[in-house]
C-alpha cells in the first residue's frame, strides 16, 4: 500500500485565517483531516468592510495557533506531513505575506515542499472535497472579492468565461446593507430584510443587462440605492429597498447565467452539464432557488457546496496541494505573492471594457 501524500494547506488572501490537513483515500478521493477557520468580522464590522492592516495584524496574531489546531485536529504528527501550500494571490498584499512566509518557514525548517497556490484555483476544486466531479463544469464563483463564471476543464486549465468589470457581488450586498445602516458584511441581513419587502417597488438598473456574453457590472446599483436610500422614512421602506435590490440582482444572475450555459456548451461541446455556485453569496436562498429553477430548465445538475467549503477556507487550497504534490510541481522559497492573479492567462484583460483584472 502505497503512503498517500499529506498536505498542509494556509489560507489568508483576506480576512480569514485557516489552516487544513488534506490527503486522500486508496480510491484517490480527498480527505479532509481538519479544517479549521478563524473569522474577522468583529474586528472589521465597525469600518464597514475589511481594513487591511488589521487584518494583516490578525493574520500574524493567530496563524501559528490555527496551523497547530489544524495539526493537532488531524491526529497526525508534524513530521508526517509531506507538503505546504500556501495561498499566494489573489487577495492583499498584507494579508498573502503572512500565510506565504509561514508556509515558506514551515516548508523550510521541516525540509519539504513548498507549493503557492492561486486561490482562484482553490475554489474552482472546491467541490471535488464533497463530491467525486467528472471535468468539465460550469462554475460561477460569487464571493465578497469575486464574481466569475469559469470552466473548469481539468486541473490547471480554466477557461473564464466572464467576471465583473467593477464590484464583486458580496460587496454589492454589502454596500447596499451599508446605505441601509447594517454592519459589514450586510449580505445575509439584506436576505432577511427582503423577505418582508416589495421586490417590485423600486426599479433599479441592471448594468450590461443586454450585452451579450456573462460579464457582470454591480456599481451602478450602488449609486441608485444612494439615490432612493436618501428618501427612507421608515422600517418598511429600508425592506422594500432590500427586496428590489436582491430582486434585480437574480434578474441579473438569471439572464447571465442562461448566456454562461451557451457559452459552456459551444467551447465544450460536452454533455456533462454541471453547474456549481461557491462565495459567500451562494447561501442566499431566493438566487440558491432561482439557479436551481433555471438548472431544471436546462437540464443542468446544479451543486451547492457546503458553506464552510465554498466560503474561503484552507482545505480548498491544501487539495490544490495535493494535486500538484503528485505531478510535483513544487515552487522556490522565493516566490511572490500576487494581489492580481488571473485563473486564465488568456483573460487578464477584459476583452471591449479595457479592464485590466
Ligand atoms: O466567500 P465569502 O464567505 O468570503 C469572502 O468573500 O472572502 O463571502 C462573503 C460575502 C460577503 O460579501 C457577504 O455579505 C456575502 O458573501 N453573503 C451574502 C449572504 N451570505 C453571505 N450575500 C447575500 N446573501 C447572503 N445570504
Ligand atoms: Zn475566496
């Protein structure tokens, strides 16, 4: 029986510290052994959204303790693992050092590999720690820092096939929360909010709503909901708002999603239609059951990966590890961290907006 690699993952792009042991069973499926995260929200709430230097800050305080739990966690010892991985971008600058050094120092002082890794990449495999996902599938990655459809073809060949040109859906949440008076991140209080609102009382822009194609624009909602926010007289008011605002937002992901499809369809010619939705936004139920209808329309397998795996978390970036312990593709100890970091080099500039992303 051959000994299957054990990999240390380090996660800390943005305001979560994690750490996680990942290896895999004799029929090559992931394990998790431990996962550990340790949220910033407290610390950024009063801002209205993540402050880098503090979070930088926390990073430092708390990586060594994360990366011990994940260790102690895994029943294993120190000396069994045989890799690190450590997110090298995209993400603040601050915020990668931390994760990167240590995973440097670590990898270093117990003389193994060392392996950077794109967080995109990170997420784009998440799904495979839950279920066994035969290439290709359509995924669109909704988070507070991304919003992007990308085909994932195989490990290490992505294809994007749209992202924004601005604002990342979470922060679109989260600066309409902010507007309505909820602390960082609003995103899940603007759910809650809706519920007892008038989705049809405001009509609020839909930017890029009739280009073709499955890039995405969310600025211009913000300058709107500044407009109609200045007019708030009471609790029902800040509801109506909310429930526009998410409204227009699944009009949005609605017609976006059904051109991501065609697209996935022409560049694959493939009959797996496999769509999985990852972020922080994807725990949104009125967009989880818009996508599902519009699955069972299409014929497409929609996947939901558990919150703790498709938020940010290390697992996702220790099973990147691992796929590339085993071709070994291992990296210097010198290598930088990258606050820009395509998944698809062919995409790192938005084709008509002049975007450089
Ligand atoms: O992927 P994630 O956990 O972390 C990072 O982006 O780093 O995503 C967090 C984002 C935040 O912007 C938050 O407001 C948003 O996801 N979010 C939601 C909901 N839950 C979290 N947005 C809308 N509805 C929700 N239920
Ligand atoms: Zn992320």
């Amino acid at each position: 029986m051959n000994k299957k690699p054990i990999i240390l993952g380090i996660e800390t792009s943005c305001d979560e510290t994690a750490a996680s042991i990942v290896t895999e069973n004799e029929q090559g499926i992931p394990v998790i052994l431990s996962n550990i995260i340790s949220s910033q929200f407290e610390l950024h709430k009063k801002f209205g959204g993540v402050v880098p230097e503090l979070a930088a800050r926390a990073h430092i305080d708390k990586i060594d303790w994360i990366v011990r739990e994940a260790i102690s966690k895994s029943g294993l010892k120190t000396e069994e693992i045989d890799a690190v991985a450590s997110t090298a971008g995209p993400g603040l600058i601050v915020c990668l050092s931390i994760g990167l050094s240590f995973g440097k120092s670590f990898a270093s002082t117990m003389n193994i590999p060392f392996i950077a890794v794109n967080h995109l990449e990170g997420h784009a495999l998440s799904p495979r720690l839950q279920e066994n996902l035969d290439y290709p599938y359509l995924l669109l990655l909704i988070s507070g820092g991304h919003s992007q459809y990308l085909s994932v073809k195989q490990i290490g060949d992505y294809e994007r096939l749209g992202t924004t040109i601005d604002d990342a859906l979470g922060e679109a949440f989260d600066k309409t929360a902010k507007l309505l008076g909820i602390e960082f991140p609003g995103g899940p209080q603007i759910e809650v909010l809706a519920e007892k609102g008038d989705p049809n009382k405001y009509e609020l822009p839909k930017p890029i709503f009739y280009k073709g194609g499955c890039n995405l624009s969310f600025a211009g909602l913000k300058t709107a909901i500044l407009k109609v926010s200045k007019n708030i007289k009471n609790e029902q008011d800040k509801f109506d708002i909310a429930a526009s605002f998410q409204k227009t937002i699944e009009d949005i992901l609605y017609k976006k999603t059904k051109n991501a499809f065609i697209q996935f369809e022409k560049i694959n010619k493939s009959k797996n239609k496999v769509f999985v939705v990852a972020g922080g936004v994807a725990a949104n139920k009125k967009i989880r059951s818009m996508l599902i209808n519009l699955c069972n329309q299409n014929d497409y397998k929609p996947i939901f990966p558990p919150i703790n795996l498709c938020g940010d978390n290390a697992a996702m970036i220790a099973l990147v590890g691992l796929e590339k312990f085993k071709i070994k593709k291992f990296n210097d100890l010198d290598y930088p961290a990258k606050p820009r970091w395509s998944l698809d080099e062919n995409a790192s500039f938005l084709k008509g907006a002049g975007v450089k992303y």
